[in-house]
C-alpha cells in the first residue's frame, strides 16, 4: 500500500547540516465512527454559525476577531497583524536548538507524536547521521515548529531508521504530582501482600499486542450501524453493555482478595 501523503514538509536543520524532510502524523482517528448532527423532522444537516452573544445576529467572517478577557465583558481585540508579529521567522524548518538527555523528559510532557523521514535521496546521509548521532547520545533535540497554525515546542528522538516528532506540552500545562500524591503512603507495605500482588502480575503478564487496546465502543457502534443499513424499517436491537462490577459498599479484607483471586486462577487453568 502506498505511504499517505505528508501532514507537513519542510527541513531539518542543525547548524549547517539540513536537509528536506516531510512528515505524518503517527496516530490515526480516520477509522472512527463519525457522526453529524441532523435535523431530526428533515433529515438534514445542522449547520452551526456565530452569532452575537447579545444582539443575536449572526456576525459575519470579515467581522471576526479574537479577544483577551481582562475583566467581565470587558475584552482587549488582538489584531492578525499582532499575532503574526510574534509567529516563527519560518514554519518550515525544524531548527534543532539544544539536545537533552532523553531519559530527562517524562511522559507527562509528550503529547502527540509525528514520524519524520527524508523527503528525497540527496538528504538521507544528513538525516541518517543526525538520528545516529542521537541515538549514539542518547539525547533528544529541542526545537519548535508550526503546526495546524499554532506555534509548538518538539522533541525529536530516534526511531528505527526514522526520527519521532514529540509536540510538547507547555510549562504552563503539566500539574505538579506533588500536589495529588504527597497525602498517599510511603509503601511500607506487608511482605506477604506484596508477594500475593507479585504473583498476580507475573501470572497476568503477556507480550504486548495493540489488540490489547481496540476499542469496543467502537466495534459495537459499528454493528448498530450495519445493522440499520440491514434493516432500516425495523431498526436495530439495542445491544447490551454486558456485565459491569457492582460496588456494594462492604470493605473486603485485602489479603481475602488477593488470595480469592490467586485461587480463581488456579482452578481455571485445572479445569
């Protein structure tokens, strides 16, 4: 099957090294079921339009503008012009600014990966030895890029013969953990739980497989759908959710579960 068409192509650049690269983003949602919202008399689509909070009208594209709340009703109008100003001298270099080592930046911070590969043959010894490099380093570049209009901080790491484009979140937008867990327990936790807990997942441990994380919700969304266009007068038949855990509200002792559970497991594999 033939590779999609680039999300993105542009350079990759650190010092004098550059070379012409095209980019796709590494996850997809294009198989997910999609809906519109439909008049429900006509059969037709709802449209959605901006209209005056206070007046009620409908504004116009050409009268558009984006604000910053100071106050309550009370807005700042930024101009395009003024947006731009502070924009990226260009959207289409990837200029490697500093490298860090990877093991440095957790996973809170990633937020959505891109692959990144040469876009012609003249550039693949700089790409090859860029990602080498790294990967020798064990470092990540730090650089930024526009995309989808909006100015993002990256992170680029070695990935096979290709490179992983990380956008990152901002300063502004991680939580501090300290925050949630300080009241949690150090750990000093029962010997004896602690191996029941350990048992459990070495049994429970398997090789990873994506089939691990399909979607369900999807799946059933999907026979709703052919089932309608099977039989559209008669409709389709609701389909259950299944069994779900009930919470009864008693405390169960935990060494009780734990060695309920290691049982459960025993008697099926018996059986």
């Amino acid at each position: 099957m033939a590779p999609p068409r680039p999300y993105w192509k542009g350079y990759l650049k650190l010092s004098l090294v550059t070379c012409p690269v095209s980019m796709m983003p590494a996850t997809s949602e294009s198989e997910k079921v999609r809906f519109h919202t439909l008049n429900r008399k006509t059969n037709n689509r709802v449209v959605s339009r901006y209209v005056d909070a206070e007046t009620g009208k409908e504004v116009r594209e050409e009268d558009e503008a984006k604000g910053y709340e100071r106050g309550e009703n009370d807005f700042l109008v930024i101009e395009d012009e003024e947006l731009e100003s502070v924009a990226l001298e260009s959207a289409r270099t990837i200029d490697i600014e500093m490298f860090v080592p990877r093991n440095t930046i957790e996973w809170v911070w990633l937020e959505k990966p891109h692959y990144l590969s040469p876009s012609d043959e003249v550039g693949h010894e700089a790409f090859s030895v860029i990602r080498d490099a790294m990967e020798a380093e064990k470092v990540a570049g730090i650089s930024r890029l526009v995309i989808g209009r909006r100015e993002r901080a990256v992170m680029l790491e070695p990935c096979g013969k290709g490179i992983v484009v990380w956008t990152l979140r901002y300063g502004d937008e991680v939580r501090k953990p300290e925050h949630y867990f300080d009241e949690i327990g150090d750990g000093d936790n029962d010997p004896k739980l602690m191996s029941l807990v350990t048992t459990l997942i070495e049994e429970r441990s398997k090789p990873w497989n994506p089939n691990m994380v399909r979607d369900p919700v999807q799946e059933k969304l999907k026979e709703i759908i052919e089932s309608k266009r099977k039989s559209a007068k008669k409709g389709a038949k609701p389909i259950g959710k299944g069994d779900e855990p009930t919470y009864t509200g008693n405390v169960i002792d935990l060494m009780s579960a734990l060695k309920e559970s290691l049982e459960k497991k025993s008697s099926r594999k018996k059986s």
